[in-house]
C-alpha cells in the first residue's frame, strides 16, 4: 500500500480514542413506555444512536426487541429531510446529467485526501466523512449521481435505460484519476447491469472490477462500503410515528432484504479484485445481525427506503472509523 495511503486512512483509526469528546457515555438504556402520543424530539445529548452499541453497559441489549419510546432524534415527520447537506449544495448529478460534480468538505486544505464516488448509497454518509476528515485533517470530495452505481457498464431501471450513468462514470473516473486521491470509497443501490441487452449480476460485477483495476493501477486504494438493505416496513419513519409503543412492528429480519441489495454483487467484485478493502457497517444499522430494528438509542435508522438519517449515520462515526482502517489492513495501529 502507498505510503500516503497508509497515513490517511491509519488516522481514522485515531478517531475511534478521540472522537469521544463529541458523543455522550451511553449507560444501559431501558425501554420506556407507551406515551399514548405523539413522539417528542429526543435532545442530542440523550440520543447517542450507534455510539450506544460501544458501550460495554449495553452489550446484552437486544435493540430489535425494544418495544416503545417516548422522544427520538429526528422526529419521524422530519426523517426525509435528515439527510447529508450535498443535497441542499447541489452536489448530488441528478438523471439526465452527465456532468460530474466534485464537492469539497472534511479538512479543505489537507494533504491527504478520500473521495467517496457512486450514487446516494455513498452519498448518505458524506456527512460522517466530513467530520472524520475535519478531525483528522483529511480532505472530503465527493462525487455522486442519482441511482448511478460507478461501473464500466450500462445500467436500466423500470425498463428504461440509463444512459447518462456509464457517461458520468467515466467522467467520474478521469476526475479520480487526474485528482488522484488517496482512497476512493464507493458504494451503490443497483446489483445488476447489462450486457448484449441482458440484465445479469455478473455484469456489474465485471464493470466494478474494471473501474476498480484501473483506480488501483494508478496507485489509489479503493475501499467498498457494503448497500445496506431496504426494510420491509418502509416507510420505516411512518411506521415508527404509527406505533412508538409497538416498534417491534417497523424491525425487519436481516437475511432477506440483505441477500436482495447491492452487498453480495459489490462483495463478489471485491473479492474478485486483490487488494480492494470492504467495509460492511451491517453491525451498525443491525446490531446482533438477526432483527434489524427502526430506532436504536433514540435515533432513527431510517429516512426514505433503505437511505440513513444522517443523524444516524453521524452517530455510528467510530464504528465507520474502524471499519476503514480494518479494510485498509490497519494500517499505523499496530502500537494502539
């Protein structure tokens, strides 16, 4: 691995000692009962969401199997608005667009620097990166386009296909290539593409490694961060607001939905390609991997489909920490 690449991502794993400084210490936290209304907005303080699940005092907990809350952060009529603020910037090519749009954040001025490509499945964490990169003095660029995985084939949705993604992922591809970040992160909704006017799995599998390969040739780490899957009580938000005395209701059993997203295409492809890192953040958003539930610690999981609140995802920052030093073979930890 590049020298540079090993400074950049070895310092996410400094974040997992210092990031402390902005979550609260999560002690056990109880189920509390039916309010017989409405739900009121949990104080940042009281909703350490995926933080919880690092605290020792919590470890027995089965947060698919708590029932009821009294507040959550955001409230549920707010969830699709809770998300990364490359929305409200523009940032995000909608479809029609062929033109990549590269959008700074973290550290501006840092050396080092991380570029997340692909379509909203990355573009939900921005956030998250953004504050490691601010704390650990790495720049943040992004690169994303609506319901467009970053692969060297062409891609159809509702039978109509999509011509603009192959063009923007090339275009995509030269930015990285001139821009030459450390790591690239990328991640996608879609597992299928399609080849001689067939849709296949294996498709998008060979377009994957093919822009990958050509990352890796140029000297850039390239880093998967496994789909997250669509819950079966979406809208997840609404079921939540319906029945916060019965949140039994909006969890959803893992195996399922996972096998149906984008992770086992995008893991097939990395194992396909030496040297590409995973991260699977499943712990995070399904703690136990069994039952996946709609809240934990008082902050909701879910904003539109299978998409994060940005509130959660922010609150699941260490464990993304250790998850991208862990798929860059832990590079400067092994004095920690």
């Amino acid at each position: 691995m590049p020298a540079r690449t090993r400074l950049v991502v070895g310092a996410l794993v400094v974040l997992a000692l210092v990031v402390a400084g902005v979550v609260v210490t999560v002690g056990r936290t109880s189920p509390s009962p039916p309010t017989g209304g409405s739900l009121t907005l949990a104080r940042a303080g009281e909703s350490p969401g995926a933080a919880a699940l690092l605290d020792p005092a919590n470890a027995d907990v089965d947060w698919g199997a708590v029932d009821s809350i009294r507040s959550v952060r955001p409230l549920p009529r707010d969830a699709k608005q809770d998300r990364p603020a490359l929305y409200a910037e523009g940032c995000q090519v909608l479809a029609g667009d062929a033109v990549p749009k590269v959008c700074v954040d973290g550290d501006r001025d840092a050396e080092r620097t991380v570029m997340l490509i692909g379509d909203s499945k990355i573009g939900q964490w921005q956030t998250a990166f953004a504050n490691l990169g601010r704390r650990e003095h790495w720049r943040v660029l992004s690169s994303t386009k609506s319901a467009c995985a970053f692969t060297d084939a062409d891609m159809t949705s509702g039978g109509k296909a999509f011509t603009d993604c192959r063009e923007w992922g090339r275009a995509a591809l030269a930015d990285a290539l001139r821009i030459k970040p450390d790591v690239v992160v990328t991640s996608q909704v879609h597992d299928t593409a399609v080849v001689d006017g067939k849709r296949s799995k294996g498709a998008m599998v060979r377009g994957l490694q093919r822009y990958w390969e050509k990352l890796q040739a140029a000297g850039i780490q390239v880093v998967v961060l496994l789909d997250n899957p669509m819950p079966t009580s979406h809208p997840t938000y609404q079921c939540v607001e319906d029945h916060p005395g019965d949140l039994t209701r909006c969890a959803y059993e893992l195996a399922g939905p996972l096998a149906e997203s984008s992770a086992p295409v995008q893991r097939a492809a990395a194992e396909a390609t030496p040297g590409v890192g995973v991260v699977d953040m499943a712990p995070a958003y399904c703690p136990g991997l069994q039952r996946c539930p709609a809240v934990i610690c008082r902050v909701l999981v879910y904003r539109a489909g299978s998409h994060l609140t940005k509130t959660f995802t922010v609150s699941a920052q260490r464990q993304l920490a250790r998850q991208l030093a862990a798929a860059t073979d832990g590079a400067l930890t092994r004095n920690r």
